[in-house]
C-alpha cells in the first residue's frame, strides 16, 4: 500500500479514530497545533509521522503493534 500525507492542522474530540491503512504522514509543520488530537490512533505495523511546530498531541488511546511512531518535536 503506498504511502499516505496529509498536510494540514489536525484535531479530533475524544471519540474521534485514526487507524491507517498504510504508512501516514500527518498533520503541519508551520503550526504549534499542527497535530493535537484528543482521539485514538491505531498505528498497527505501520509507520506514522506526526508534524507540529511543537509537540504533538496525543489522545485518549494511542497504540502501535509493530509499526513506528514518530514525531519530531516529541508528543504530549
């Protein structure tokens, strides 16, 4: 499956979901809220790259079963 971006701030309420089907690119790198998401994310095996200025922001439930997350201005 090829790779995915998404370019632009990113923002979610707590019963948001983000599982992707394939590696992911996602969020702003111009902006300090460029990922602040209050969902879950499901990494699974793949590789996910949050962008922010600053941290990035994680959610109620973040989980990776194999994959990679990263981030880098770190996350909160």
């Amino acid at each position: 499956m090829a790779a995915t971006t998404i370019a632009g701030p990113v923002s979610g309420q707590p019963s948001s979901a983000i599982t992707p089907a394939g590696d992911l690119t996602i969020g702003d790198t111009s902006s300090f809220a460029g990922f602040n998401f209050d969902g879950s994310l499901t990494v699974g095996a793949n590789t996910v790259t949050l962008q922010s200025m600053g941290f990035a922001n994680l959610g109620v439930l973040t989980t990776v079963a194999g994959g990679t997350l990263s981030a880098a201005n770190g996350v909160s």
